[in-house]
C-alpha cells in the first residue's frame, strides 16, 4: 500500500514559493574554507581507498571487491560537489567552481559543461508537462499512455521498470550516453567538454592498464562507478517521482511552485546523509539551487515549515518506485495497475 503524506503542510501554505527567495537567498554565499574542507576529506578518502584496493589486489580480489564497494559512496559525494560546482554553489568564484567541476567530471565520468547544461534545464522546466525531454526521467500523462499502441506501452512500461532504471540505465549513460554530447552536439564547447573528458579518462585508465593490468579496472573502477552511478540514479528518480508531486502543463506551471511542491525532502539516516551530501533536501535545493549543499540543514533549523513539506522515508520511497503515469485530473502520479482501473 502506499503511504499516504501531506504534500503542502498548512505551515508552508501561508507563503507563496516565490516569496521563500527572498528569504532563503541569505543562505547562498559559501564559505570557502569550508567548502575546501568537504572536498578535501570527500576527495582524499576516495583516492587513499583507491590506492589500497589496488594494493590489496596482491592480497586478495575479494579485499580489492570491498574496498570500491565502499569507495562508490565517496564517489557519489564527489559528483554532488561536482553539482554544487555546477550552481555556482559551491565557490564564490564562478572559475573556480567550473574548473574544480570540470576536473570532478572526470573522475565521475560526466562532461561538466555538458551536464551543467542538461542539469539547468531540468531545474528551468522540471514539473512543466511541455518541457520534457532533457535532464530528467520521461513521465507520461495518463491521456498520453491511454493513446499510445501497444507497442508503444509496451516500451513505456520497459523504460519505467526498475530493473532498466536501476540495472541497465545506470551503466549505459555514465559509461557510454556522457561520451558524446547528446542532445547538444550542434555546439563546439560541448563537444570539446565530452572529448576532453574522454581524453583524461583514456589517459588515467590507460595508465591504470598498464601499470597494473586490467584488474584494477573491472574490481575497482567497475564496480564502484556502478554502484555510485545506480544510488545516484536512484536519488535523482525519488527526489521527483512520488504520489503527491507536481506536474502541470507550461500556462499553469510556476518554477517555484514547482519546486517547492514537486521536489521531495528525502529523510535519510545521518551517514546516509552525508555521502548524499544533503541532497535528500530537495525541495530547498530546487527553491534555491545557488545554497552551499552543507548549509541546507541550516535552512531546516531556521525554517522548521519546510522540514515537513513533501517529506518521505526510504520505505515510503520505496513504495513510489512503482507509481509511473501522471493523473492531471487527480493530480496524482499514479501506477500502471491504477491507470487500467481507471480505464475500466
């Protein structure tokens, strides 16, 4: 069954999205040597436990195999810095920010210049039923569904199974879509991002090869860019894709309504949180994207009517992975069992 939360607490109605821009705008300078500091113990781990997995391939594959396991959790640290990077969030200086972006691309295998593009325009249009397509996970109407053929469903129901989003999809765009610059390829600066992202992958991979052979490559770099790419996809589906969030078409959408009432605030365990880097924050983060991710638990202090807004546990997430058609009549994302029964 699935839970039921208040999406829109009465708190949280007496302001108007827009009007909480004003107020969270205070918010957005960073702290330079606090955001030193979070790269520097998120990007020495990862590389130190790099090293010693390599070194304990000597020991034992299955050593090697763990330790990237748990290296997946700094790498997906590292790309939401490489998202804050994106927002200009993350430094003052916006050269800084790109050129620090641009470096973490490499290591997670997205083409900064690229990504930031694709990423703005899903916070330009996110929740617009007219503007999809780019930078977020294809939803359908239920109109839209109920005109397809069969075998147009059929691809739908396939492109939204869990088993594409969360085992195939993962792999397919951080080793093979972010080589090329899809979607953007009509642009010279984004293809000089792509391939000089690829350049220092051949060159860093290559230089793994051939000191150290392939197995560095399939127990170490494999498994946990997977690992990282499949929690930071999974992140990514519920921060927009549960029950009560918000879709409209472009004459009734409003950014900011958008993105306090369509993004989700994903309660997550302590350690869970960090590795995210706040990310579970959504809401907050969509309503200002230019807030350092480390302040946005300040927020919630401050703010305690935005704690509870669109707010949802990892069981309650769970029971959302399977709602995939949107209602613009209950204004309801819905399941593929719910839409045939409103069918009949």
């Amino acid at each position: 069954m699935i839970p039921k939360i208040d999406p829109i607490p009465n708190a949280t109605r007496a302001m108007a999205p827009k009007d909480w821009v004003v107020v969270l705008a205070k918010y957005r300078e960073p702290d330079i040597w606090r955001s030193v500091f979070e790269l520097a113990i998120t990007a020495g781990p990862f590389l130190a436990i790099w090293a010693l997995a390599w070194w304990s391939l000597s020991l034992s594959p299955w050593v090697a195999l763990g330790l990237s396991i748990l290296n997946a959790a700094f790498l997906l640290r590292l790309f939401t810095i490489q998202h804050d990077c994106g927002h200009g969030s993350f430094f003052s200086n916006r050269k800084v920010s790109d050129w620090v972006g641009r470096v973490l691309g490499v290591v997670t295998l997205t083409p900064y210049d690229v990504w930031r593009r694709t990423h703005s325009e899903h916070h330009s249009g996110a929740g617009n039923l007219s503007r999809r397509g780019m930078g977020d996970i294809m939803t359908l109407t239920v109109a839209e569904y109920e005109a397809l053929t069969p075998m147009g469903r059929l691809q739908y129901r396939i492109y939204r199974h869990p088993l594409m989003l969360f085992g195939f999809a993962p792999g397919y765009l951080f080793f093979l879509q972010n080589r090329l610059p899809l979607g953007l390829t009509s642009q010279r600066r984004y293809w000089v991002s792509a391939m000089s992202t690829n350049l220092a992958l051949v060159v860093i991979l290559g230089t793994v090869w051939y000191f150290g052979g392939l197995m560095p490559l399939l127990l170490i770099f494999v498994p946990s860019t997977l690992i990282a790419a499949t929690l930071g996809m999974w992140l990514f589906y519920v921060q927009h894709q549960f029950e009560n969030t918000q879709w409209d078409q472009d004459e009734n959408w409003q950014v900011h309504d958008a993105a306090l009432h369509g993004s989700s605030h994903y309660v997550m365990p302590s350690v869970l949180q960090w590795f995210s880097a706040n990310i579970g924050i959504h809401h907050v983060h969509h309503l200002y994207s230019r807030i350092p991710f480390y302040r946005l638990p300040e927020v919630l202090k401050d703010h305690v009517e935005l704690e509870d807004s669109n707010r949802m546990t990892i069981r309650e997430s769970l029971a959302y992975a399977k709602l995939h058609v949107w209602d613009e009549k209950s204004r309801k994302l819905l399941s593929f069992a719910q839409v045939r029964a409103l069918s009949r």
